[in-house]
C-alpha cells in the first residue's frame, strides 16, 4: 500500500489537473499507479473523492472538503 502522503499528493495532483493522466506526469509515475493510489485513499477514507467520467475529473463535495483540510498541512510540510 502506497504511504499516506503519497496518496495526498496522487490525490491533490489529480484534484489540481483534473486529469489522472496529467497528475501522473507531474508526478513522473504512470496514470495506473496514481488511480490505484487515489483508489486507496478513498477506501481508507471511506468515501469516494473525484468523479471519473472519460473526459474529466472533478471532486465531489467529499473530495472539496478533504482538499481543503489538507493542503494547509502539505503546505506546513514543504516548508
């Protein structure tokens, strides 16, 4: 299993891209590796966190607020 910030970081890449394909390459992984680990995080969080359609990704109101309460802490970590 990916590490838990691995999975906030695959998640608020494909949250910012809204494009697993885009988030991977910003990641320089491959798109299977960034669904599967946002997959885990949403089956350890319980809740389904993006909308996958074949033409985008959006977050769902789940996803909105779990964007909201972790980037302060992403950002309190790179400094």
């Amino acid at each position: 299993m990916a590490g838990q910030l691995e999975q906030i970081a695959a998640f608020l890449a494909v949250a910012e891209a809204h494009s697993f394909v885009q988030a991977a390459a910003q990641l320089g992984v491959a798109p299977s590796s960034v669904t599967r680990t946002v997959g885990e995080l949403e089956a350890r969080l319980g809740v389904q966190l993006l909308v996958r359609t074949t033409r985008r990704v959006s977050l769902t109101q789940a996803g909105t607020a779990f964007r909201d309460q972790v980037l302060p802490l992403v950002g309190g970590l790179a400094r």
